[in-house]
C-alpha cells in the first residue's frame, strides 16, 4: 500500500508530504483548491505520461516520490525478473524539468517508462469519472467479465491461442499451394514462363558487371587509344623516359665499384628500365587487344540488355535473380505434387477450426456461468446502494461453427451489459440508459466485487460519489469502509458521509503567499475535521452542521466495529 507521497514543485504544490493510513483515506477541499493535482502527482509517479505544464512556474524542476510498503509476491516477482532489489519497501521517485527531460527510478535504481509501469500495474487502480466511460465499451465489459472469470476462462484462452496459431500456420502452408486447383494451374504457368526465361538466358554471376565494362571500354575506344599511345610515345621514343632512365643507369654503372651504394642505385636503374620497357609493351598490347568489332560490340549490348530486364523482373543482381529462380523451382516442384497436399492440409485446417469452435463455447460458457453470479453480485449490490429496483444482465452474442474463421484471442461473439434502474422498465445497453449517479454506484458495486480478488494494495477513487448525496451517500461510505478492510482506498470526495468515514483525513486548501497561489496539504483530526464534515455539509460554521459532522462520525465509527 501507499505510505508516503512527496510532491515538490507540482504546479500549485510548491511542496507537500502525505503519510497514509492503511483502511480509508479522504481528500477534500474547495473545488479549485488542488485535488486533482494531487492524482496528477500519483498518476506521474506511477508511470503516466509526463508533461512539463505540471512544473510549477518559475521552479527548474517538479520532484514526486512515493513509497510502498508492504511489498506484495507478485511485486516482488516483477522487481526480481528487472533485476531490482528490494526487502519490503519500495520507493519510487520521478522527476521531470521544465524543459521536459525526466528521470524515473525504482529503489535507486534508473528505469525506464514501460519498466516502471509493469511494476506499478500490480500497485495501485485508479478508479474516476472518465472511467465511467471505460464501462461504456463492449471490449471493456468483456475485459472485466474475463478479469472476475480468473483462472476459468485463461486456460482456455491459452488454448485458444495455439490453435489460432495452429490455424495460421496451416492457411500460410495452404497459400503456398497457390489455393484451390484453378489458382495452382495458375500459378503452375506463370512459374513455368519464369522458370524458362531465366533458364533461356542462363547469366552468371558477375556476367553483368563484366559486361557494362566491356561496353565502356568499347564506348571509349577512341580516348584510350590515344592514351595508350602516348604512355608508348614518352617511354619509347627516342629522348623518352626509357632513354634517360637507361643514359643515368651507365652513368652510374662507371662509379659503382667504388662504393656498393652505387652499385645497388646502378641495379635499381637496370631494374626501372626493364619496368618501364614492360609498361611500354603491355601499352602496346591493350592498344592491339582493343580492336573494336561491331558485331561483337553489339553482341554485347544485346546480352547486357537481356540481363537487364530479367534484373527488372526478379531482382536487383543476377545473384538475386538465381535465388528467385531456385525459389522459383522450389515452388513449381511443390506445386506440381500438391493435390495430395492440398487435400490433407485443408483436412487438418477443418479440425483446427473444429477445435477453434470448441474452445470458443468453452470459453462463451464459462463466461456465462461467471456472468449470472457476477450480474447478481452487482445487482445485489446495486440494490444496497438505494437502486432498489436495480437489474443488470450480461448479454451474449450468438455464434455457429461457420463463424469460427473470425476467431480472435478473445473468442467468438462478444458481450453486451444490460441495465434497468426501474420497476416495469426493460433492459437496456448501459450507456444508453444509465444516468450519472446510477453509473458512479454501478462502478462502484462492480470494484467492490473486485476487491478481494485483484491483488492491488491501493485502490484510488476521484469523485465517483458525483450525483449522489443524502442516504446513498451513507450506502457509499459503507462501500468504502468495506472494501478498506482488505485494500487501501484514497478518494477524493465532496460527500460529507464519505469524508466521516475515513481512517484519516485530508485537507486540500489553495491560499496566496508573497502575491502567488499556493496549495497545501495537510491531515486533519479533532475540531479541524469536524469543521471540514460540517463545511461538506454546507454551514462549516453552523452549530448544527457541526453536530451533524460528529453524529456522521459517530456512525461511521460504529459500521467499521460491525464489519471488523
């Protein structure tokens, strides 16, 4: 559970530290005062998505840090497989800069958004008003029923996954087979043109690049004559390199007995004259080697031309395009001997969806078994909580074993939540009937079926007491003392029956300081508290308000003894 909370530089929270209790905690104030930058501030720590707007104005940075203790198995299990040690607290603290940069930390230890997130997943559920909207969608409802069916309905949706998986690995074999007989034929033909184009041409690999030389070579046949001819002009001809290298090799030839470095520069002359008399040769036979044929040189450009195109069609490079023709072979040798195939695979494809089918009532059954005590639960609730004529049903789709190919991880069919608030009144889709204060209850009987079996230690409820007040409101309390004896609950309220009943009391007060707003937070009890009730009540300084304040409190004292 929750048991500090630490805002620094928060918006209006210049700073705050909340130390909860462990049943039922109440914030309340003034609307505008900074209740909901307080849930901001938990959301914020918790993992939800950071914006810098939420720095106060004027401060570098806004710091939040919260702290758990006890520390649940299936917490630790998360903290084990991030590798984050942990005894039986766990802090975790976030801070974002004005500029927009952030940090986020578990025990000390850096982590990132998602990581953050799977651990606080199993840590808090924050229940408001927009969730009411959650409930509306029928992918929502079908959650819910899965999340109450438990264990019932996820081995079966295990199952279910492998033979979707099963299913499509079958369709991918079948598509291979090009389908039914026609589309094989089909197919079959298209292969063989492929196959036989390429095998006409039969190129090599490298063919093309060989090519495009050759045909530069014979496209500038003219400039690397002229080239070729002048490196013979300057080393061959009378006075050229060849002549100088070869007057400095006798010049230094008559010295060399006097010192052997003149002889090894003698040697290296010899040694430049027989190079450059190899370059003049090899010159002279690329000149002759580059006798353009026209034929030839148009043999050349109509094999390059046909490499091209078959590069068009099946790949970038002749390399690619011998690996699509060995594809090619691959799949006209599956197809020819694949009737036989065929056949068996869509046997086995008709035994998938069988199991699909199966699977698929199994798991719509189970639902509905789950549904008809869930729906009493709810509506039993419902009717403590002053809908006394409350009816809620679970209304499935209907399905046949032709519909089995549309199945998703989720089954066949979905789910629809009917309600009726009224005596004689049909049932009807809850968002099309439900009012606001009838879905603030209906949300609330829902999480107190949830409680005992969610495994999350703190539960956070924002206004769902909306459009309720006088003897609901008591119901409401006493949902919220109830579920505190085995979860933690911090709601915000403006009941004045809720804020009695809490284990510990929070005023949430918006007051300026040197010509700036600023809001604080801090726990009330005694004279302060009872000042607060009276205020939610509507006279804070009315004697009778006041002792109005203190039966409530005196009530709410007596229902917790009762439920203990």
């Amino acid at each position: 559970m929750l048991r500090k909370l630490t805002i620094q530089n928060a918006a209006l929270i210049e700073r705050a530290e909340l130390t909860f209790a462990g049943g039922l905690n109440v914030l309340s104030g003034e609307t505008g005062a900074g209740k909901s930058v307080i849930l901001d501030c938990i959301d914020f720590v918790l993992g939800a998505k950071a914006d810098r707007e939420m720095v106060r104005t004027g401060a570098t940075e806004c710091r939040v840090t919260a702290e758990f203790s006890p520390v649940s198995a299936r917490v630790a299990k998360v903290l084990d497989e991030l590798d984050i040690e942990t005894e039986d607290t766990l802090i975790l603290s976030r801070r974002l800069s004005a500029e927009g940069k952030g940090s986020l930390k578990i025990n000390g230890n850096a982590v990132t958004a998602a990581m953050l997130r799977r651990v606080t997943a199993n840590l808090v559920e924050i229940h408001g008003q927009s969730e009411h909207f959650t409930l509306l969608k029928e992918s929502s409802q079908l959650a819910l029923l899965d999340e109450i069916a438990g264990e019932s309905v996820r081995g079966i949706k295990e199952d279910l996954a492998q033979a979707l998986g099963e299913r499509r690995a079958l369709l991918s074999d079948l598509k291979k087979l090009g389908g039914d007989v026609r589309e094989r034929e089909r197919r079959l033909e298209i292969l063989r043109y492929q196959i036989d184009e390429i095998e006409r041409s039969a190129p090599k690999e490298g063919e093309d690049e060989e090519l495009s030389a050759l045909l530069s070579r014979y496209e500038n046949a003219e400039k690397i004559l002229s080239a070729l001819s002048s490196v013979g002009d300057c080393l061959t001809a009378d006075g050229g390199a060849a002549d100088a290298v070869n007057a400095a090799r006798r010049a230094v030839g008559a010295v060399s007995r006097f010192d052997e470095r003149y002889a090894t520069l003698a040697e290296r002359l010899e040694n430049a004259a027989a190079e450059l008399s190899d370059i003049a040769d090899s010159a002279l036979s690329y000149s002759d080697e580059l006798d353009v044929d026209e034929r030839e040189a148009q043999r050349a450009q109509a094999r390059y031309d046909e490499i091209k195109t078959l590069k068009k069609k099946y790949g970038n490079s002749v390399k690619e395009v011998l690996c699509f023709l060995d594809e090619a072979r691959e799949e006209y040798a599956l197809l020819s001997d694949s009737g036989e195939r065929y056949e068996k695979l869509t046997a086995m494809l008709e035994k998938a969806e069988d199991k699909i089918y199966e699977l698929a009532c199994a798991l719509d059954s189970a639902r509905q078994i789950t549904a008809q005590t869930f729906c009493k639960r709810v509506s039993d609730e419902l009717k403590t909580l002053n809908i006394a004529s409350a009816r809620f049903e679970i209304a499935f789709e209907s399905f046949g074993r032709d519909d089995a190919g549309k199945a998703t991880g989720e089954g066949l069919g979905g789910v629809k939540y009917l309600f009726s608030a009224n005596a004689g009144e049909p049932l009807k889709e809850l968002g099309k009937i439900i009012s606001g204060g009838e879905m603030s209850r209906f949300m609330l009987a829902v999480k107190t079926q949830l409680s005992e079996e969610s495994g999350v230690g703190t539960y956070i409820f924002d206004e769902i007491d909306a459009g309720i007040s006088g003897n609901t409101a008591r119901v409401v309390a006493e949902k919220f003392m109830k579920i505190a004896n085995v979860s933690q609950i911090i709601a915000v309220t403006h009941s004045a029956q809720i804020a009695a009943s809490a284990d510990k009391a929070f005023l949430i007060e918006k007051t300026e300081h040197d010509g700036r707003s600023r809001t604080d937070i801090y726990a009330i009890e005694g004279r302060k508290r009872i000042c607060e009730i009276a205020r939610l009540v509507g006279q804070a300084e009315s004697e009778y308000a006041q002792k109005h304040a203190q039966e409530l409190l005196e009530h709410a004292a007596q229902y917790k003894n009762s439920i203990k």
